[in-house]
C-alpha cells in the first residue's frame, strides 16, 4: 500500500536552556482529498466567523478582507482561535486511516558528553529512524517534510531519505504551503507542550496552549477506551500507542 508521509519538527538538537526538548512527527495518510476538504470547509467557516467580528470590530478598512494564515501551535496566544484548532484537529482524529506518530527526544539524555555532534546528520538519522518504524512490510511511503535550511557540503534532505527502501519520492516544502505540516507542527507542539508543564494546576488563569492540550488528552482517551490494546493513560508526556478502527496515534521519547 502507497502512503504519503508529512513530517515536522519543534524544537533544535542543540544543548539550549529553554527548549530541553526535541521532537519529530510523521502524519501517515492513505489518502488526503477528503480531510484536506474537510479542513477547508472549517477554515472558511471559521474565516467568515473572523471576518465578522472584525468588521463588527472596525479592526479593516472597508471591503478589506481578513484570511487565516499559517496555523502553528505556537501562535495559538488568543482564544479567538482556540475552537478552529479544536475543530480541524477532531476532524483529524475522526477521519479514516489517521496514523500519527511522535518522537520526543530529551535533549540533555542524547547530548550528554558529546563535544561537538553533527546536527543535521543526527536530525536525517532521527527521521529515517521514525519513517522505517512506522512504514514496514511491503508498504511505501512518499515523505513530504517542512523545510529545513541545509548546511553546506552536506547530503541534502531527499537524497538521503530516498535511500529507505519503503520511501519512493521525497521533498521538502515551505510549511505555509502544507495544511498537513501545520497539522503535524500542532500535534507535536501540544506534546512538547505537556512534557515541559506536566502537572500544571492553576486551573483560575488556564493559558490557551494548555487548554487545546487537554482537549486533546480527552479526545485521545475517548479512541483508547475503545480499543484493549491501547497503552494511553490521558497524559500527553508518555509512552503510549493507541489503536483504533483504522486509527493509530502513539508517543514515544528517548
């Protein structure tokens, strides 16, 4: 069976103080026409939604018209755009043959005692890693990654994934150009997210992030509980896999 692979990446493998973590997701789709329709239809509700509340808002000039940009977990800052998160991703999770898988790598356990390390080498072997894992029998696997700015004299992005046997093209893209980038930058942002704040209690003033985090948990929670094989205990900042009617989400760290 052929698949396409959409990967992204939150986070630098190098030793920095405030990002002790490094992670790396793979969207596995089947196909992609029907969520990508299901997606725009939500983006242009919520659009229209913007768009009158702006102009309600005197916020444009008239006959201006107002467009969501790139959505990234980063800038969900405001809760005006908490419930199109929400939406597109129970979409996601609803939709058949979803398949998402991250891998967080804790920064300080890989780095130690290691002077010098070759980043880009070390991110091209993480990501071979991920796909082989997740693509195996006689399946094959188009990948389509965000775009990283390689370093020069080193063996570019696709030629290096070519090399799996499973992968049969490859090719790197300006995220704003891929829907399902974003979706993965949003998934694995709200697992790093839980990693750095895991037993977050102020419940007077909860931030965004956290509240679409625990949208997530509970979403994840209602797939597992009908599944047996299921390891997902309600908590991002986990190993867990959780198996459904053609569906499949798992962590795992390192």
């Amino acid at each position: 069976m052929n698949f396409f692979g959409f990967i992204d990446e939150t986070g630098i493998l190098q030793d920095v103080d405030n990002q002790p973590y490094f992670a790396l997701g793979l969207l596995r789709l089947k196909n992609t026409s029907d969520l990508l329709q299901k997606i725009m239809s939500i983006k242009a509700r919520h659009n229209g939604i913007f768009q009158n509340d702006i102009n309600l808002q005197g916020n444009l000039d008239k006959g201006q018209n107002f467009n969501i940009s790139e959505l990234k977990f980063n800038k969900l800052k405001t809760k005006r755009y908490l419930q199109l998160y929400m939406d597109i991703i129970s979409a996601c999770l609803e939709y058949d043959h979803f398949y998402f898988s991250a891998r967080v790598v804790n920064k300080k356990k890989l780095l130690t005692n290691q002077q010098s390390i070759d980043t880009w080498k070390l991110q091209l072997k993480l990501s071979k890693f991920h796909i082989k894992a997740h693509c195996k029998d006689s399946n094959k696997i188009a990948i389509i990654a965000d775009y990283l700015n390689r370093p020069q004299d080193k063996p570019s992005f696709e030629h290096s994934i070519n090399q799996l046997p499973q992968v049969f093209n490859s090719c790197m893209l300006e995220s704003d150009t891929s829907i399902f980038i974003q979706i993965v930058d949003i998934l694995i942002g709200a697992v790093v997210y839980r990693y750095k704040n895991p037993e977050y209690k102020n419940s007077k003033k909860k931030p965004i992030k956290m509240q679409f985090v625990e949208f997530l948990e509970q979403e994840l929670l209602k797939k597992a509980s009908n599944n047996d094989k299921s390891s997902y205990s309600g908590a991002l900042n986990s190993k867990f896999t959780i198996f459904g009617n053609n569906f499949y989400f798992s962590v795992y760290d390192k």
